[in-house]
C-alpha cells in the first residue's frame, strides 16, 4: 500500500488544484466548507482498502452506492465521484470520473512518470514480447529495469503475476512510483485499447511509444464498438510521447503515420520495408528457433543472434532494437540481450523426451495471431502432423470465433476444441461457432469441453512424429467460467504432464 511504502500524499487542495490545471475535467467540492485541508495517504476505487485518510473513487459500470457508504464506515475521508451523495465526508464531484481519476493519481504519486523513463507498447500483435525483449535488453546495457505486461508486473525489486494487461490509473500510478523509487532505469508496459480508451494510461508521460501493428480484435460490446474505435482508441499514444516508434509493415499506415508524427520524434522499423530507419538486411534461418539478423539502424549496422520459433519475432526484435535505440543503448548491449529470450507463454516449447511429440503453448487468440501461430509451426517443422487445443472468449470479442476457426481449418491437421474464459456462455455453443469458420474451409474438428481433457486426449491422440500448439491461454492460471474466476493450470503445466516432462515454469 502507498502509506506503507510512502510512496503517496495528496491534500485536498492539490488535488483540486491539479484537476484545474489538467483542465479537461469539470469539478467542484460539495460537504464540508473547510475540507480543502484534509491531506490523503490512501487513493483506491475498493471500499475493501479503505483505511483513514483515504480517498475513494467511485468508479465503474458496477459501483454500488453502498460501497460508498461501506468506505465511509472504514474511514474514508472524501470521496470522488460523478455525482453528490448524501455521505458525512466531503466529495470531489467530477464531470469524468476515470479521467479526474487518472489526474489525481498521477498527482498523488508525485508524478512518477517524469522520475524515469517509460515505454509504452500498443499494438494487436507482439506488445508482450516485445516487451520482455526490451527487458532483456535493459538488462544486458546493465540498466535495472521495470515491466508491466498482461503476463507480469516487476517494479524492479518484485515479480508478481499479473491478471490485466494495463492496470486502472491508480494501481499503474503506483507501481511507477514503486519502480521510480526502487532506482530502476526504465519501465516497459503494455498500453492495450481498453487502458488508453478509458483513460488508465492518462497523465503517463512516454518516453517512447511504440506501435506494433493493428489487426481485428477485441469488437465487441463491451470492448470496442468497431474497429475504427479500436484503432483510434489505441492512436492515443501518441498524445502523450516523446518519441513514437512505428512498424511500417503495419496495416492502417495511412492513420498511424499522421497520429505519430505530431510527437516531437519518430523513428521507423520493418521486416519487410527497407526504407524505414531500422530494417533488416539480411536474414538467415538457422533451423528450429534459430535466427541470425544483420539490421540497418541509424546507429550504424550490427548483427544479433534470436533464439525464436517464427519469423514474425524477427519484427518484435526489431521493435526493441528501435526502441532501444532511442533510449541510448549502444548495438552490443542489444545483441547481448536478444541472444536468448524466453517469454512466457509465447512459442514456449516443450519436447517429448523420445523427440516424438513437440508440445508449443503460445497466447494466440484471434485470426491473425492463430495464422501467424501455424504458419511458423508448419515451417518449422515440416513433415510433422499439426494439432491445435484451443477455444474463444465468452462474452468479449465474439467475432474471433470465426476467423479463429478459418486460420486452424487452413493450417492444421487436427483440431481439438475447448474452454477458453467461457464465462456464462456454454462452451458448446462457443465452439459451434469456431466450427463454423472450419468447415468454412474444408476442415473438420472435435470437441471436448474441459481444457485439461482436451489436452490428455490431443497429445494421446496425435500421429507421431507430431507437434500439438496448445492456443490462446498462454501463460494464464485461472478461468472464467460461470461460476466466476476459477482456478487451473497453465497450458504449459499440461503439457508438460503430458508428456513425462518436470515442470519448472519455463520452455525450452
């Protein structure tokens, strides 16, 4: 907590004064006259973390005036909110909640963002990755780095699993200030659509935002409306950064390049496009999982060494070399740290100890992740037969299923479909509609609804030799299921299960 690490403090005036300064949110005191005295050592939207001092946000599609009035019998002092209520505390009532929520965090931690320098990664394919890469290399310039990732969080001191690729403005708030405070030299994060559409990432200050690519994902109700959101929501970045990074193998250039080029820098990166500023060369396969780069960047050329299933992490690596670039690390540190990259739950690979079966536990989830998945597994592997375990979301992005099912019918050998965050919906149903998109192209497919089952029975059922890609969970432990977030194994701890493997949390 704040008050524990001191990490944070805010009075009641600074907090409306750095709401007026921010200007873009309407606000006004209500309660008692001589509240702009009051000082705050806790910020939080949970009425469970309330203690005295606190101010509590009154935040989301789900808040409940009772929670207000369970915060008020903790101790809360004032509260934040888009309307008055009827409370014994002062209130701070507001025209947009996240947004004055976002302000007053980044107000209450001191302004962490502008104490060292963050990274943002936005795309739909590669952020994780990417991120882990310029991880790696941080490391290897000897600089302590921080991340956040739908995967983990690390404020340099801790590693923590994490459950939500960008967090709400306080929690992000608050582990920039912990990284800050902890000396480390950069933080990495992953900036999705949902967290710069609703304003988690605002008042972070990026030192460097990176754009890897933008595909169909994440249409739905509850998420983006259309893609057009989608996109715009994810061209905020770009408001908010020194300099912008752009992959100009990307679709949509003709919106992404605008948006970018109103930062104060850009610099340019592509597998496929010689003239953007980082560029490759020269590229060699040198069998499963190996690579050998020669790149063109305006340090000079170099060349580096990548240890990764798929073609398309060449792109990753030269959105870090791009990014590093910019942060004043020189090409040996890059190399260094690139040589060897283990990312959890992307292309992990697992193989039977007689060679027979390779087991791949990668986080693919819609049609261009799921092609690109199989693509580079029939590559690499030639001659194998192909097995892909996976399922689609319940109630979020309803239109994956489909394209999830055209790019399996198209590159697999066999299918076996399963849960994947159901949520309230039956799997049944989910995956009648990832059938459809199969037989779409000529494939066909099986099902067997509990994902640990699903995987027993793909493994014992494949053709030897075989590789079976166990699809869109990734590194996750738990799942959503109607009875709420349960409990279960990671993909890879399956896998290795099933094949007489010891489980030690990490890939070949």
């Amino acid at each position: 907590m704040a008050q524990e690490h001191g990490l944070g403090k805010m009075t009641m005036g600074q907090a409306l004064d750095a709401l007026d300064r921010d200007g873009s949110v309407g606000v006004h005191l209500v309660g008692l006259p001589t509240a702009s005295g009051l000082t705050f050592g806790e910020f939080t939207y949970d009425s469970r973390a309330v203690m005295p001092t606190t101010l509590y946000a009154c935040k989301g599609a789900t808040f409940k005036e009772g929670y207000l009035r369970d915060a008020v019998d903790r101790g809360a002092a004032a509260y934040l909110a888009e309307r008055a209520y009827d409370v014994d505390i002062p209130g701070l009532v507001v025209s947009d909640v996240r947004r004055a929520m976002a302000v007053l965090a980044d107000e209450f931690f001191g302004h962490p963002s502008q104490r060292l320098p963050v990274v943002g990664l936005t795309g739909t394919k590669g952020k994780t990755t990417t991120a882990f890469y310029l991880d790696a290399v941080l490391r290897a310039a000897g600089k302590k780095p921080a991340m956040i990732t739908g995967v983990v969080v690390d404020d340099g001191d801790s590693r923590a699993v994490s459950h939500n690729t960008t967090p709400e403005a306080i929690e992000l708030q608050r582990a920039l200030a912990r990284s800050a405070s902890n000396g480390c030299g950069a933080l990495v994060m992953e900036a999705s659509s949902q967290g710069l559409k609703y304003d988690r990432t605002y008042g972070v200050c990026f030192e460097v935002a990176a754009f890897t690519n933008i595909g169909e994902d994440h249409i739905s109700p509850i998420e983006h409306p259309t893609f057009e959101d989608y996109l715009a929501s994810k061209l905020r970045i770009f408001e908010q950064c020194r300099t912008a990074v752009v992959n100009l193998d990307s679709k949509c250039l003709e919106s992404i390049l605008p948006a970018a080029e109103r930062a104060p820098r850009l610099l340019t990166y592509a597998l496929e496009n010689p003239r953007a500023d980082v560029h490759l060369m020269g590229l060699e396969h040198r069998g499963e999982g190996r690579w050998h780069l020669d790149i063109g960047a305006p340090s000079g050329e170099f060349a580096l060494d990548l240890a990764a299933l798929g073609r398309f992490n060449a792109a990753n690596a030269l959105a870090a070399v791009a990014v590093a670039q910019m942060l004043g690390i020189d090409d040996e540190a890059i190399s260094r740290g690139l040589a060897f990259v283990a990312v959890p739950g992307r292309m992990e690979r697992y193989d039977a100890p007689d060679g027979s079966v390779v087991g791949i536990v990668d986080y693919a989830h819609n049609e261009m992740s799921m092609e690109a998945v199989l693509r580079c597994v029939r590559e690499e592997f030639p001659g194998r037969e192909i097995t892909v375990v996976f399922g689609a979301t319940g109630e979020r992005a309803t239109h994956r299923r489909l394209g999830l099912g055209r790019a399996a019918g198209r590159f697999a050998d066999r299918i076996v479909l399963t849960e994947d965050d159901p949520g309230r919906v039956p799997v049944a149903e989910i995956c009648d509609a990832i059938g459809e998109g199969i037989t779409q192209v000529g494939g066909c497919y099986e099902v067997v609804e509990d994902r640990s089952e699903a995987v027993r029975h793909a493994l014992a059922a494949a053709r030897r030799p075989s590789v079976v890609v166990l699809a869109g969970k990734g590194a996750e432990d738990c799942i959503q299921r109607a009875c709420g977030t349960v409990a279960c194994k990671p993909d890879a701890q399956l896998l290795c299960e099933g094949l007489g493997l010891p489980y030690g949390g990490g890939g070949n």
